[in-house]
C-alpha cells in the first residue's frame, strides 16, 4: 500500500523515529562529552601536583581532581568520621583539619580505617609536604539530602560530605567561603591507617548501550511499519 494513504499512521511513525533517532544521537554526544571528562580527571589526578597557590590560581572547574601539594604543620583537634566503605569493606573515612604555616586550614580526608579499626586517635603519618587530590564539597539536595541519615555531630560521625555538615563541623560549625576539601594520596601504603590513595574515578558510562538502544527502537520500528505496509498490499 501506498503509504500516503495512511497519512497518519505514517506521520507518526516518522515522527517516531526521528524522536528515537535524535535521542540516539544525544547519547553518542553524551558517550563522547564523558570519555573526554574522564580523560581529563585522571590526566589531573596523575600530573605533577601544584601548588596550593598555582591551584588557587586555576577557574573553579579547572580545579577539581586535580592533584596539589602543600605544607602542613599539624592537624586540627577535630575527628570526623565519614560513612562508607572501600573495596567492599564497610568503614569510615577520616577527616581533620590541616595547619598551613601562614595560620590557614584545610579539610583533609586522610582516607579509610574499617569499622572494626575505628578509633580516637590515629597516627596520621603528617609529613611536611603534604600531596593530595581537590574535591569540591557538594550541597546535598533532593532526594540526596532526604535519604541521608542526619549526622551525629556529637560524635563526628557523617554520612555526606556536604559543607553543611562535615565542611562546618570542622571548622567549628562556621562554613569556609569555599567549600572543598584534599584528598590525601601520600599515605597509600598498604600499613597505613587511615589508608590513603581512595580517589575513585567512577563515573557511569553506559551511553553507548542507550545510543543502540535508542537506534534500535528506530530501525525495529522501521522495520514493523514496513511489514504493515507489505501486508496490508497483499490483503488489497
């Protein structure tokens, strides 16, 4: 049959189609933008880390994963202990503030102990360089922030790194102008508690499949509305 005498159902599926194609389309885009941030992330996470005064230097979204240097002449008295779990084994991960020699702090995450390892008191191993990995400090929201346990700030146990939250704690419940935190990646020794070295490049990317699934639908149904056509030509 001619298919301009069905005008309907042919207008409808060629809107159809260029609905699943354009979708297909936008996930190859997406495939592409999150093969080249992942890139990026792990070229900054294995580059010679920075200066804190180089870094500061960078636009804010120049500046996260990026690895950075700095001295340290302490920690503060503040223990905070960050729910989570690293390679399937549930913990906690530690974080304190770190004196700078010019009177500043930074939040540190000097990485994980276990739960059965989780203490007051940790030796921390503070070298007088410092080597780390930034992290900006997300505001949770949403569905996020309803479904986080409420933190027990007696304590210092946390369950986001929000700067609401841990960010403020540490810093004697006063939110920093800017809200990130280090990484520490000069701890990775297989001995050292907390156990530093976790920065986890994890992002999803299942765009390919999407694309292919998008694609797919177009050609199948492509592929039904000929059928149709085929079939109702043969019944006439």
């Amino acid at each position: 049959m001619n298919p301009l005498r069905r005008p309907v159902l042919t207008a409808m599926v060629l809107a159809a189609v260029i609905v699943l194609v354009s979708l297909g389309t936008w996930q190859v885009k997406r495939l592409h933008w999150k093969e080249d941030l992942i890139a990026t992330v792990e070229a900054r996470m294995s580059a010679e880390p920075v200066s804190l005064a180089e870094l500061f230097e960078m636009p804010p979204e120049a500046r996260e994963w990026q690895a950075v240097r700095f001295p340290a002449e302490g920690r503060g008295e503040r223990i905070a202990h960050v729910s989570g779990s690293w390679e399937g084994t549930p913990g906690y991960f530690v974080f304190t503030l770190v004196r700078l020699p010019d009177g500043g702090e930074l939040p540190v995450n000097h990485g994980f102990v276990p739960s059965g390892e989780k203490g007051a008191d940790y030796a921390f191993h503070l070298p007088a360089e410092m080597i780390g990995i930034y992290r900006k400090s997300e505001t949770l929201t949403g569905l996020a922030k309803s479904l986080t346990p409420v933190p027990d700030r007696d304590e210092g146990i946390f369950y986001a790194r929000d700067p609401e939250g841990l960010i403020s704690w540490l810093f004697g419940d006063t939110p920093p102008e800017e809200a990130f935190y280090i990484e520490r990646s000069d701890n990775a020794g297989a001995g050292e508690r907390p156990l530093g070295g976790t920065s986890r490049v994890d992002f999803p990317n299942n765009h390919l499949g999407y694309a292919m699934t998008w694609y797919g639908l177009a050609i199948g149904l492509i592929f039904i509305y000929g059928l149709m056509m085929r079939s109702t030509t043969r019944k006439t």
